[in-house]
C-alpha cells in the first residue's frame, strides 16, 4: 500500500473570521447578566406583594390564624404589612432584586412565631397518628415474641429489652408533653411539635425494623423444618385415621343394607308360599244344571234367542205357524202353554236330582 501527503490550500468565503472575539463575548456576558438581573428582580418583587397580601387576607379571615396571634402580635404585624404595601406602591421601582430579599426576609420575621403555631397545629395530628401507628407496631412485633417458645426465638434477649425501653419511654413521653400541650393556650409556643414527633417516631421504626429484618439463622431454619415435617406427618395420620373410620362406617352401612334385603327377600319368599297354597286348593265348579231332552221342540230360551233371526228375515217360524197359538189380542197375555214352560223355566231345580 502507498501512502502520499496531500498539500491542500483552504479558502475562506463570505464574513471574514474576527480575529479578536474576547470584546464579543464580554458584551455578551453583560447583556445576559442584565436579563438575568432583571428577571430575577421581577420575581422577588412578586413574592414579597404575594407575602404581603396573602398575610392580610388570613390575619383578617382566617380565624386559625385570630386564635394562634396575642393582641400585641397582630398589631405589630398588620403595621407591618402597611408600611411594605405603602413602600411597594411608591417607593420600589427601580430597586434591585437583593433589596426586595431583604424587605421579604425582614417581614417574615415579624410574622414567623403566628405562621408557625398555625403550621403546628395543623400538622401536629397527622404527626402523632404516625408515631402511635408505630406503637401498635412495634408491640404487635413484641407480642409475637412473647408467644414464640424460646426454642424458636433468634432474637437475643438484649435486643428485645432495648426495644421494649425505647417503646416505653417514647410512650410515656408523649404522654407528658400530649397534656402540656393540651394545658397551653393556641397562641402561645407549642411544646409539642411535629418534627419532634417525627424524629421519635424514626428512632422507634429504626429499632424495630433492624429486628424485624434480622436475617434468620441455618440452625433456626432446619428446626422450623423439622417441626413442619412433624407437623406434615401428624396431618397425614389423621387423615389416614379418619378415611378408615369412613370404610368401617360404609361397610357397616353396607352390612344393614343386606340385611334390609333378606329381610324384604324373606317376605316377599313367604308371600309367594301364601299365594302358592291358594292356588293349590281345588276349585270349586259351578253347577250344572242338566239340560232338558228335547222333543223336537224348542225351548223358551232358543225361542227367545231366535227371535231376533226371524225379525231380521221377516219370516215366521214353522212352529209358530204350525202349532203355536197367537197371543190373545183383547187381553195381551200368552196362551197357557207358554206360560207354563216359563213358569216352569223360572222355578229353581232340585239339586237332588241333579246329582242323580
């Protein structure tokens, strides 16, 4: 491979490079430090109106603030608060950020011990729910150490005592200063303050936690091991003990069941023998009665039966043409022969001579 120098020859086109630039950055430094001034004067001087008027506005309406202010106090800061508007309006054009600070910080002092009591008492609620959430905590964490048996505590007895200490006297604490603060007017300096609370609060949670998070040792694992195999084993028997109590219990249901059915068996076996020795007895034929020997002529019966034959046909029996008499029309009744065969038809017949 080869390698050549090349010789290039640069030309500069449009606005010539200046060959100082330390003037231009000077002026520009100067007019960014004018804005910046500028700005930040803009905004102090809104935050001291905003302070001013806000300030007037709560000491005139709000009566949290009437109620944590003396007499003496309210009237120090209303005049205050009149002088600065009045400077405001008249006298602060043209005065730089820096003085507006001042002015802001000079009337803050006026009005910190009201604003801070006011500050108190609407935080201090808040600060000693938390501290007593961690007083159930921490004596939750307590208890549960009590009821583990020595065996199982991985928890030196040090350890638990400092925190049963640190939980007793941040009680008894907040006790004495709950009732000095109950005792004391709203306008006066509050003995009991939030940040206070929130500094014991973090002292207990500190202690607390430590325990809680402590990590737990090898011996104390391969116990709790053991006891939960212990346990996992009993749980087996008792079950193993209770499906054999259910086998026993169904196969004496099954022993009743059977029972049940041979008893039914037995019955319904007896029944049929009942049926059986009816059936066998000899039954009983009805009587005969002989029939008559007839000479040539018809009985009653046959006469009445054929009746309907001759009616349909329309045709008159020979008998009746040959030998029978017709009924006697004046009186409606049958000649006397044929009453007698039906009076003898009707009369019952001796037995006697049926089994002759």
């Amino acid at each position: 491979m080869i390698k050549e120098v090349l010789k290039v020859d640069i030309t500069h086109f449009g606005v010539p490079k200046l060959a100082d630039t330390t003037v231009g950055k000077d002026k520009l430094a100067a007019l960014k430090k004018i804005d910046d001034d500028k700005r930040a004067t803009e905004q102090a001087r809104n935050n001291l109106e905003s302070f001013v008027i806000n300030m007037k506005d709560v000491l005139e309406e709000d009566d949290v603030y009437k109620a944590a202010s003396t007499p003496e106090e309210m009237e120090k800061i209303q005049e205050a608060l009149r002088k600065e508007s009045e400077w405001l309006e008249e006298d602060s054009w043209g005065e730089t950020f820096v003085v507006f600070n001042a002015r802001l910080a000079k009337i803050e002092d006026y009005c910190d011990p009201v604003t801070n009591r006011v500050k108190e008492m609407k935080a201090r609620p808040a600060a000693v729910a938390e501290l007593k959430q961690a007083f159930n905590l921490t004596e939750q964490f307590l208890a549960k150490i009590a009821n583990t048996t020595e065996e199982l505590r991985y928890h030196t007895a040090t350890e638990i005592e400092n925190l049963e200490k640190l939980l007793t006297s941040t009680k008894e604490w907040l006790e004495k200063t709950a009732k000095e603060q109950d005792a004391l007017a709203k306008n006066v300096n509050p003995v009991l303050k939030s940040e206070t609370l929130k500094t014991k609060k973090t002292a207990l949670e500190r202690d607390l936690y430590y325990l809680v998070r402590k990590p737990i040792p090898q011996w104390y694992k391969d116990k709790l091991n053991k006891m939960m195999e212990a346990m996992k084993n009993k749980t087996e028997e008792a079950k193993k003990t209770e499906e054999g109590k259910k086998t026993e219990e169904g196969k004496k249901d099954e022993k009743t069941e059977e029972g049940k059915t041979d008893e039914k068996d037995g019955e319904k076996k007896e029944s049929e023998k009942s049926d059986t020795k009816t059936d066998d007895k000899p039954e009983e034929k009805p009587v005969e009665t002989p029939k008559e020997e007839t000479t040539g002529e018809k009985t009653i019966e046959e006469a009445s039966s054929d009746k309907p034959k001759e009616e349909s046909t329309g045709e008159k029996p020979k008998d009746e043409s040959a030998g029978e008499k017709p009924k006697d029309e004046s009186t409606g009744e049958k000649p006397k022969e044929e009453a007698g065969k039906d009076k003898a038809q009707t009369e019952p017949k001796d037995d006697s001579k049926e089994e002759l």
